[in-house]
C-alpha cells in the first residue's frame, strides 16, 4: 500500500481506508497512509473481522455520507 500511494496523484480524491483482520487494528495505517501519500482527503479507517457481512459493510458505507 505504501508505494501505491506514493506512487499516486490523490489530489482533489477522498480515501477511506478499511481492512479485515482476525486480530489487529487498523491502528495508525490511515495517518501513515496520508503522510506517504501527500494529498487527498483521508478520513479515519475502520477494521472489520475477518467474517463481516455484505451488509456490515452496506451500512457502514451508507453511513459515511460520501
């Protein structure tokens, strides 16, 4: 992830970074991502377990208002 990002003009571009994971939190991925990154608008990530349903998700999404 960290190339891609450098590697990537995300100006003008809103990032809403998320993962699946058995045990670890997303931790600080969001705000390491944006500095590598050096533009566009990055709003706070979320894990989810490993097993989140299509609905989890749907509702998540649909409550970020993007």
């Amino acid at each position: 992830m960290s190339t891609f990002v450098e590697s990537c003009d995300l100006t003008g571009v809103t990032v809403i970074p998320f993962c699946t994971s058995g045990s670890s939190d997303i931790g600080l991925t969001d705000d390491t991502l944006a500095s590598q990154a050096g533009s566009g608008n990055w709003l706070q990530g979320k894990r989810f377990a490993a097993g989140v349903s299509d609905g989890e998700l749907s509702a998540w999404l649909d409550g970020l208002g993007q």
